[in-house]
DNA sequence: TCAAGTTGTCTATGATAATAGACAACTTGA
DNA sequence: TCAAGTTGTCTATTATCATAGACAACTTGA
C-alpha cells in the first residue's frame, strides 16, 4: 500500500549515494562517526534494514566502517599513491599531509631462492637479512613488507632499520646516496592471518601485493620487496606521459 | 543463478537512460524509429520485456511513442515555451526552427459568463465571438485553445481568423497593433474526449491548462482564452529575474 | 556494575524486478 | 493476399527490494 516512486534507482542506493556525498563534501570528516542506523532511516524516511543495505555497500568500498556496540564511523580517505621510479613511502605519505611511520616487527636471517637470488643478483643460497615492517601514516597501517638484502653488503641492517624506521635512512647509513625502483609488478591477493593482523584489517579483504626491487644509480640491485597493501586505504596512481 | 551486479538501478532504467542518451545526442533523430524490442534487448544483454519496461517508462515522458506493428519512434522534441508577458504562439514556435500554423476548428457566438465578463470587463451576457483553433508546430498539434472576443468590439472575428489563422494577425486586422498578457493562470488535467481527438492525443494523457487574458497597450482587455497544450510536447519556461 | 544506546542477526511478508515462453493484434512490403 | 516483422498481452517463475519485529552482542558513560 505504499505505493512506490519506483524511479529505477534502489532505496538503499540513494541512502548510499547520499551518505557518500556527505563524506565526499566533508559534512562527515574522516574518522567520524556516523549518526545511528535509526537517526539515517529517519532522516531518509526508510526502514533501519534499508539503512543497514546502504552502510554495507559503503563498508565494502572501504569508505564506512561499523563497529559493533559503538557506531559507523568515515574510514580515512584512501591514500593516493603514485607510482614512480623514485618511490618513496615517507614522501609520498608526507606530501598527503600525514606522518609516516615505520614500525619494525622482525628482523631475521634468510637465504636466497632463486627468484630472490636473481633479482638481488646474488647465487641461491646467499645469506639474507629479512626485514618484516609495518607503515603507516599517522596511525593507519597501510602496508606490509617484506625486504630482502644482501647481509654481506648490508651487515647488522635490522638493527639499524630498528633504530631508523626508513629504508631511505637505512640504505644511506650504508652510503647509499640515491636508488630508484627497477621494477614494480602489482597483483591483488586475500590477506592472510598475519597480515590482517599487522595491518589491523578483518579477515577476507584484499590486499595489494606489490613486488619491487631497488636498484643503486649504478643499476645494482640494492633491496627487494613484497609489500602488501590494505587496498581499502591505498590507490595506486600510475602516471602516464 | 545469473549472480547480478546489484548495483542499486534496476536494469531497465539502465536502458532507459541509455536510449535516452541516445535521443538526447542525436543518435536517435526525432521521428525516427527506434531498433526494435528485440533488437535492443540482446544489444543491451536483457530480455524484451525489460526493454519494454524502460520504452514504457519513456513512452510515459513522452520521448518515444510505440506503434503496434510498425516500431517505437521518437517523439518530436518538447517545444520549449517560454511565457513571457509577450506571448506569440508563432514567434515562439518559428524561433525553435519550427513553422507555426494555426487551425480553426470552430468559431460560434456565446454570452458571456461571469467569469469571462470580468476578464474582459463586459458585463454577465455581453455577447462574444468564441474561437475554438488548434495551434500546430510544423505538423505535430501543440494545444487547442477556445479564445473569447466582444463581439461588439471585433465583429466578424471568426471569419477573419479562418482567413489569417493567428490571433496576432487578427488583431492586427482590428487595428491593435500591440498587445501583451496581462495575467496567466496554469494548471492541469486529463484530456477530454473532444481535446484528444484534436491534439491526437491518447486517452488519459495529462494537459496543461493555461487561462490567460491579453491586453492592449492601454491595459484594457482584448481577448481571454483557455489553453490545453499536450503536456508531453511542450514545457513552460518561467523566466525569473 | 548497570542502563542506555549501538550494530549484528534472524525470521517473515509483500512488492518490485527480471526472466521466459506463447500467442494475439497489427503494419509493412513483396 | 500473404509472409515476415513489429508491438501488445497473458501466465509463470525466481531473485531482489523494502518493510517489520524481535532479540543478541557489544560499547559507552554514569
């Protein structure tokens, strides 16, 4: 008996798209909450579970996130981050008006395999120094990485990225001037376990997977890494031209 | 088993939109017939009734008009009319790159009833020259309107208006070089029988109705009339400030 | 600790959306 | 006149949309 508009466009869809303007023109700030599921059905004249509908598929693209007992509160904005040959974290996290931190969680030995091996230009078997770090800006985690390097050029570097919290400052302890990224492959993978964890991210969200090796202004290989990004708090820009 | 987007617009407002774009760009010309149901179905990956909702939901705009067993074409483009305090049907339609004409459908003597006489400032039962025209653009019927005139002030008007077909030029003839409107009312309503039939109009179809009285320079009344325009052909332009 | 307020989940119901097939009614061109 | 192609109408089925109520699980602040 309610006798519908029926225009084509879903309720719960115009409550998102509402909601989202709302985030898009700063009437909801970046971690805010939300008001109650009750006060949006209201103001939309609408039932909760239509509400509940539109949070969801906000939640699924990463800009709300609900949290039981509490609220719904604006996730950050996703951190645009460019894709150049001069890659680097604290810059790019620094130039989006945040404060980026790199927070060691293991430092380790390792040996090379063979895809390691060859994108470090050393034999199979080559003694490692593996660095598990977190980064983040401000207090996001938004990536992983595991970092490869050479422990006979790079001796005691786990300690040293300990104490420095950046590549950049490790490599330049070491005489490092300046590298740039010699290639960069991106794939998409489900975190797992660990990783959600470490980047405080709930079980069954994507993550992007980007395997990078940096290279010294001779062209030697310097570092290699696999990074995982929560794809929720990232977007790559690749610049084209 | 389909696994649908879900994206909160049903498929055939989709479509809707789609042909729409098309008409609106000119991919579709006015007059012209549509692909059919069929056709458009499998281009658009959905079944005909789909399609047939979205050319309904057009149909209903007035954008398209189906023709049972010829095909779907597009409706003339809605004559847009602006209402200034200078109104001429005729100016109006040849500044859209249309050619206006004017059709008498009837012309007879009638009293005048309260209304009328204080619009024109006659008294109850002055007698009057009524004017039933349906005014075209090129050949498409815009609106029948039924114009009341003194008798005693434009003697024979029926006459002259088979002849001139245009009010501007009947007035003219009476020696009113000039004339503007003093007052308009809008409102709507289903098309009559007799209505439909003049504006080939379908059954049901909404009708603007506009009373309006123009005046002379001196502000003193030269005809009243009531005007039904098919809704779906034209749309009013109020021009604020 | 507790009450109030929040999100999460369950069941249930009716309306709408989308698909499918069949056939009627009509137009067009050969 | 006829065959092909068109829109119109009917029945039927499945999935999504939207509403409704109840209660669980959880957080927060007093």
């Amino acid at each position: 008996m309610s006798m519908q508009e029926s225009s084509g466009v879903a309720l719960w869809r115009q409550v998102a798209d509402g909601i989202e303007r709302g985030i898009a023109d700063g009437r909801f700030a970046a971690g805010e909450k939300l008001p109650g599921e009750m006060e949006i059905a209201e103001t939309y004249r609408v039932n909760r579970h239509t509400v509940r509908r539109a949070l969801a598929a906000l939640a699924e693209r990463g800009l709300v996130r609900a949290e039981r007992g509490s609220g719904t509160y604006v996730e950050a904005q996703r951190l645009a981050y460019p894709l150049r040959s001069r890659t680097r974290f604290s810059e790019i996290v620094g130039a989006g008006g945040h404060e980026p931190r790199g927070q060691l969680i293991e430092a380790s030995s390792d040996i090379a395999n063979r895809e390691i091996a060859r994108e470090l230009g050393l034999k199979i078997g080559a003694p490692l120094i593996r660095i598990e770090a977190v980064r983040l800006a401000d207090r996001t985690p938004i990536c992983v990485s595991t970092t490869w390097l050479s422990a006979e050029r790079f001796p005691d570097a786990g300690n040293v990225f300990a104490n420095v919290h950046s590549m950049t400052k490790l490599l330049g302890h070491y005489g490092v001037k300046d590298y740039h990224r010699a290639s960069t492959r991106i794939t998409a993978a489900i975190v797992d376990a660990t990783d959600a964890a470490r980047l405080d991210l709930p079980l069954g969200r994507p993550v992007l997977v980007v395997d990078a090796t940096d290279v010294d202004m001779l062209d030697q290989p310097l570092v290699t890494k696999r990074s995982r990004f929560a794809a929720e708090r990232v977007e790559f820009l690749v610049e084209n031209g």
